[in-house]
C-alpha cells in the first residue's frame, strides 16, 4: 500500500533537482512549506551559501540578501540602523555603580527616567505625595505629576480624560431604588446601595442629598460623593472635629509612612489626621504584617456602626461629638479607641431582624458596662427594684432625642 507522506528518498521538487530528504506528501520540509503557505514551489537558495553575503555587514546572506539579525530587525521595525545602546558598561547616572542595561542606564535608573523625567541619587527613591495635577482629580501621585490612571493615559497617548468618565454617563443616577438621586459609582448604583447589594443587606430608601451635582462641595475639589451636608465622609467627618477643610490624602508615601511610624503615629485616611499608632488596628499576618490599617479604630467603629444601624456616618459622628467622645451615663471617655456601643431599643418593632436596623430605634453610646449590665439589666429587673434615677434619665432623654435624629 503506498502512503501519502513518505519519509524515504529526495524532496520531488521538479524543476530544480532538491538534495533535501522527503518528510511530507514527497517534499522536503521547507518546499512544503511553501506550497501549504503560498500555494506555489520555487528552487530555494541554500542557507549559508558561502558566495552570498549580507549587504549590510559580512556575514552570511539567509533571506532577502541579509543575515538573520539585520533580516529580522527589518522584519520587527522597517530599519537597519540599531536604536537600542548595546548592554554592558557602567550606567551613565552619576554615581551610579550598576552595570547598563538600557539606553547606557542601569534598570532602576531607566525606569525612574521613563517616568519622572530625571534621575535620583543613588539609595533614594522617588516618592509622590499630593493629589493628582490633572484637572479636579485628587487622587494620589504615581509619577510625572500624575495619578496611577491619568498616567497611564499619557503614556499610551490618549487625551486625559477623567476617570470613569468613558464608562458611567453624565448625570447618572443610581437604578437599585426608584427615584435614588445619588450619584452612580459602580455597577450603576450609588456607593451605599452598592454595598447593600454586595454585602447581601436589605436595600434600603436613602436620605435625598443637599442640592447640587451630588459630589462633594470642598471649593477646592474633590471628587468623592456627598455624604451629609453636601460633603464626603472625610471632609465631614473634619469640619465636625473644628479643624480647616483641605484637600484630602487618601494615601502616604511609603518613606512618610516609615518616618510616623518612627515618630510613633500613623495617618488615618478618614479622618485626616495623624494619630498615635494605639489609636490603629495593626495587621498580624501576610505583607502588611506589622503595619498600621489605613483607618484608625474609631473611624472603623463609626463606618461599622452606621452600616448596621442604617444611619449616615454625619448621624454617628455628630452623636460622637455631641457626647463629647463619653459615655452617656457614667461620662467616662473613649475618644482613642471602640471603647463605646451605640446602645438601641431591643423592643423595637421596624426592625426587619436582629442583624438588620431600622435605624430609628438608636439612643445613645454607652461604655461597654452601662450597655450591656446596666441598661440590659434595668430594662428587664429594674423596675422589681426601685428606680435608679441616672438610667431613668437616660430612656427617658436620651441623647438622639435630645439631637433631634429620631
């Protein structure tokens, strides 16, 4: 029986007699190659013919009158002319002791001038603190003057644009409840629906925002959603605490970072302050092991609380303020830690269940003792027992309804 792709003989190329051996179909590997690709056969000049060299320097010709290399840099880049420096020799930085690698500059130098446009004296490295400069976007440098994302813009030659400006239209508004006038942050929903949904939470009716474009109404810039009284959480969260709104720093550099936490501090990315490092949860295991968390325990502690209590974060932290960082009843204070419960009516009747809040039903923050033996007990045993006149103060006017939130 014959076989269609012999593997014994010469190539059957017929015009030009083909010393190769035969691998398919009767042709030597390169002659069936061709036919496969093209369609046509043609004699085929040797490789490494010792009469042909490349027109551009002495070494053998292989394709199109050129050596391999000068044959695939055409190929590659449609010149001859070598753009890259070769490897080697020491790098053209000042004081710079590495070997080049590109360009006449060591890795780390190349890199640092591909992005900032200058070199920096060796065992430093560039950090970047401050908001972006393109526009009103404030989020922290990353090179060049520019954020992570507005850089990468420039360095693929597109317009900078803002951020997500291609992906949510303008004047969005968020589509998890009918009528929801917030601003679109993800998945066309506002960020606290956003989170409802992912969470798995109940997806509850917002209060409408102030007037305005619903973004935070710092003159300065910024753009983070209103959250209470037409600002973000940070700016909020610093005009409670008396202090002047500015700009926000969502992140330190990595050299800032070292030299708090030298000095023994760190920064909270919420309330915009430097605080002392008992003052942050510090992670126990992984990269960050050692490390400060971005949000000291209180700013923690009062995101939680307005989560499971269905309130605003402006709610928990006005209540903070207006307690004075102390507990209602016996006055002690937990200003640097989570030290206070936001005490609730157990009785209460909205609440869809015991791990999702009405909201309405909140009273006050309470230490740990007064919350759970004091009231809890009184509550329940109290009145077998007599009055106790500080706790009967306390139901009867407590500090939300003394704030006007119920």
């Amino acid at each position: 029986m014959e076989s269609d792709g012999s593997t014994e003989g010469r190539c059957q190329f017929p015009d030009d007699p083909c010393t190769q051996p035969a691998t398919t179909r009767g042709f030597c590997h390169r002659h069936y190659k061709l036919l496969r690709r093209h369609g046509r056969l043609e004699a085929l000049r040797p490789w490494g013919d010792p009469d042909s060299t490349c027109m551009h320097c002495d070494r053998p010709a292989r394709s199109g009158g050129m050596c391999q290399e000068h044959y695939d840099r055409q190929r590659r880049t449609g010149r001859m002319e070598r753009q890259r420096s070769p490897a080697g020799g020491p790098c053209q930085a000042p004081s710079c002791p590495e070997d080049a690698a590109t360009l006449g500059l060591c890795r780390r130098h190349y890199d640092n001038n591909r992005r900032h446009g200058e070199f920096e004296p060796e065992g430093q490295r560039r950090q970047a603190d401050g908001p972006c400069e393109f526009g009103e976007c404030f989020e922290p440098l990353y090179a060049r003057g520019l954020c992570n994302a507005h850089y990468q813009q420039s360095r693929r030659g597109i317009e900078l644009h803002p951020i997500n400006s291609r992906l949510i239209p303008d004047n969005a508004a968020c589509t998890a409840v009918a009528g929801c006038p917030r601003p679109v942050w993800a998945l066309m929903m506002c960020r606290t629906h956003y989170y409802q949904v992912k969470e798995q939470r109940a997806v509850t009716v917002l209060a409408p925002l102030p007037a305005g474009d619903g973004m935070c109404s710092f003159q300065g810039g910024c753009r983070k959603a209103a959250e209470d009284e037409g600002l973000c959480a940070s700016h909020l969260l610093v005009d409670l605490d008396g202090r002047p709104l500015a700009p926000l720093v969502l992140q330190v550099s990595t050299a800032r970072a070292a030299e708090m936490r030298a000095r023994g501090v760190s920064w909270c990315s919420l309330c915009q302050q430097e605080l002392p490092l008992a003052n942050f949860t510090i992670d126990g295991s992984g990269k960050r092991e050692g490390m400060p968390r971005s949000r000291c325990r209180l700013c923690s502690g009062m995101v939680t609380r307005a989560k499971k209590f269905n309130r605003t974060l402006g709610d928990i932290a006005r209540l903070f303020v207006f307690q004075e960082y102390r507990c209602a009843i016996c006055k002690d204070e937990h200003r640097g830690d989570v030290g206070l419960h936001l005490d609730h009516d157990h009785a209460c009747k909205q609440c869809p269940s015991e791990d999702e809040m009405c909201g309405k039903c909140i009273r006050g923050l309470l230490c740990w003792s007064c919350n759970s033996f004091l009231i809890g007990w009184y509550e329940t045993k109290g009145n077998k027992l007599g009055k106790y006149e500080p706790a009967e103060e306390y139901l009867r006017n407590f500090p939300v309804r003394r704030m006007g939130l119920t």
